[in-house]
C-alpha cells in the first residue's frame, strides 16, 4: 500500500472555487483502479487550507492518477488558485493495517 497526504492551500479569493473543483475529484478518483481510499478534509482552523488522506494500491497507481483526464480542469489552473505548491507527503505505516 501507498498513502499520501496531499495539503492544497487556496488563496482566500479561491476558496469557495477551488473547494468546488476539488470535491468533484472525489468520485471518479475513487473509482480508479488502485484506489484504496481517497478522503478529502478541511482544515478546522483555516479553510483555506484543503487535505487529502489517499491510500493506493501502490505508486505507480498513484502516478496512474496523476495522469488521469478528469485531473486537468484542476491542474490547468493551480497557479492562479492556490496561495502555496501543492504539498505532498508520502507516508510510512509504523503500526499494523486495522
């Protein structure tokens, strides 16, 4: 298993846009092949700020996603929405899989 967290940082005029163009990501990504779980968040103090918790089969199912068509409306306009790069962390299971 790969899991992620994807941080995207909104510019606080792209908020309420950005919000809209993420959560539509929600659905056809979690019908991908690959795709364990892909959750989308909020963060509670700032709204601004937008995390991701993915779980994928593996990284090259990950990249797959990267790839994927339904990605490009979101990735054509980063970089006038977001206030910072999109942050991405790889991570590491120390504990046993529930």
């Amino acid at each position: 298993m790969y899991t992620i967290i994807g941080i995207v940082t909104a510019r606080p005029e792209t908020r309420a846009e950005l919000q809209t163009l993420l959560a539509t990501q929600v659905a056809p990504t979690r019908a991908e092949a690959g795709c364990i779980n892909y959750d989308f968040h909020v963060d509670a103090a700032n709204p601004c700020v937008f995390v991701f918790y993915e779980n994928w089969t593996s990284r090259a199912a990950l990249d797959a996603h990267l790839a994927m068509p339904h990605l490009q409306p979101l990735f054509s306009q980063l970089d006038r929405l977001l206030a910072a790069p999109v942050d991405i962390r790889p991570l590491k299971m120390l504990s046993q899989q529930a």
